[in-house]
C-alpha cells in the first residue's frame, strides 16, 4: 500500500493518482556480483581447470547460484588475460597421402 489502508483505495488507483506504474511498486531489485568478487571466482575456477573455457566457468558460476552473462564472463577472462589450454593442430606430423 502506498497509502493508509484507511483510505479504502485500491492499489490500482492509487498508483494511477501518483503516476506510478504497479509493476514497479512491487520490483524488488536483484543484487549485483561486484566484479572483482566475480573475477576472483573465475581465477579460482580457471586455476583449478585451466581447460575450461568461458563458457564452462559461466555454467559453473551458475551452479554456484550467481546470476552472470556469458558475455561478462569472457570480458573478465579476456580483461585477466586467461584462455583456456587446448592442444593446438599437429603441422610437422608426416602423412602418407601427403607427397612433398
């Protein structure tokens, strides 16, 4: 209620008598990860498996119960300077169909 329930004045009417929307008087913001407690988290996940990808550490930050973005994560990792370890392609490898 934003006004005293003495009043007998619906919700509805009174958000309109105060120009307030009544999705907004009932949002209830969502707290946001500060960034530098997220970015130590990241390390952490990355350091103990330095194969996983962004993608990989955005699912196990989600499992952990943060609310994070795929795309803030690879910022973070791209901002840290962590990537993940992958073997690369084999060039020097001789092949029998290959003919120099």
């Amino acid at each position: 209620m934003l006004v005293s329930p003495e009043l007998k004045i619906t919700v509805a009417r009174q958000c309109e008598l105060l120009s307030v929307e009544r999705s907004g008087l009932y949002y209830k913001p969502v707290p946001k990860v500060d960034d530098t407690v997220m970015m130590n988290r990241i390390y952490d996940i990355w350091y103990k498996s330095p194969c996983f990808g962004y993608r990989r550490v955005t699912k196990v930050l989600r499992r952990e119960g943060m609310r994070v973005n795929r795309k803030k994560v690879k910022r973070l990792m791209d901002l840290m300077g962590l990537k993940a370890i992958f073997p690369g392609p084999k060039t020097s490898l001789k092949r029998e169909n290959h003919k120099i």
